[in-house]
C-alpha cells in the first residue's frame, strides 16, 4: 500500500506492534482457532504513539472512500473508530459507532453515531478468517448500509480476504503476519530451547 504508507511509516508501525502487541504462546482465537502467536492489539490501539501511527495512515484510506460513518465489531474497533473521530477534519468530520457482539435487548444493536442507508467503513485491529467483521457487516446491511471496505491493522493471512471478498467487500489491509515472521519464529525458537 504505497500510496497510503510510506515505507518508514510501515517500519515505525510494524516495530511498534512488534515490541508491544505480538505474544508467543499457546492461544485460542476469536476465529475459533488455536495458534502459537497473538496479536494483543490493545496494546497498540490504546497507545498514543502507535494509535497515532494507526490513525494517520487510516485517515489516508477513509479520505479515498467517500465515507462519514466508520465502524466496527466491539471491543477491538472500539479505540480505532474512537481515534479517527477525533483525529477527523472538521470539514468533513467522521462519525464512529460501533456493532455490540451481543444484544442484551435493553441497547440497541449499533451504539454511536450511526445513520441507516448510508455508505459506512468498517475497521478492525486484528483479521484471522473475518467472522467477527462480517457479523458487523451484516448488521449494519441490515439497517440498509453499504459497505465495500474493510481497513485492518493485521491480516492474519487466513483466508480473511476470501471471505470478505465473497461478500463483495475489499479488505485492506496496513500489515499482516509476515511482517512479524523474525519476531513469532525468533519467540517460539527460544521457548523450544
């Protein structure tokens, strides 16, 4: 993604995400899935040199969409969407909402500033085969938006893509775990010892 991130700026955020985000261990995924490697991305998105990182390259990306309403599935979009609010131009200010993992029936569905019809992008910290994102999608197609993106700070490499793909839906994405490979396999060489 040249255009939207100059190789320094991929270094710094990629060093940042390294040294405070990537664990080695044995873990349990949000997919369902087991690995020997996680992404403790809160430890980026709530961070204020790397969520400043984050947030500018994602405004780059939100400023070729067209779009005012952005979003994503609680808890991980939760401080992303919080940051490109804030960090938005007041002439065309970005509004944030987020899609609840469950409905308790006392609060709706999507909490923020959300608006029926309209085109919406929607963000997350971590991507492994996308379920947890297309449950947001299918939540707000449900209130009759549009969505066409997906912005991910990592791409886990499983088959996410495919998947939103099949859904008409591109996912961009700033890294993904290639760009992690020294650290995980440097990690889980050391524990083998």
């Amino acid at each position: 993604m040249p255009e939207l991130m100059s190789a320094s700026e991929k270094k710094e955020l990629v060093k940042e995400i390294k040294d405070k985000c990537v664990q080695t261990g044995s873990f349990k995924l949000a997919s369902g899935g087991t690995s020997t490697f996680f992404f403790d991305m809160k430890k980026a998105t709530l961070d204020p040199k790397a969520s400043k990182i984050i947030t500018r390259i994602m405004l780059r990306v939100i400023a070729k969409e067209n779009v005012r309403y952005i979003g994503g599935m609680e808890s991980g979009a939760i401080p992303i969407v919080s940051e490109l609010c804030l960090e938005s131009d007041d002439k065309s200010p970005l509004y944030a909402f987020f899609v609840k993992k469950s409905n308790d029936g006392r609060n709706p569905p999507i909490e923020g500033n959300f608006k029926e019809g309209v085109k919406v992008l929607l963000v997350e910290d971590v991507t492994t085969k996308g379920g947890s994102i297309l449950n947001a999608v299918k939540a707000v197609r449900a209130r009759g938006c549009t969505v066409e993106k997906v912005v991910t700070i990592v791409d886990r490499l499983d088959n996410a893509r495919e998947n939103l793909k099949k859904e008409g839906i591109e996912l961009i994405a700033l890294t993904d775990q290639t760009d992690y490979a020294d650290k995980i396999d440097a990690s889980l060489n050391k524990k083998r010892v």
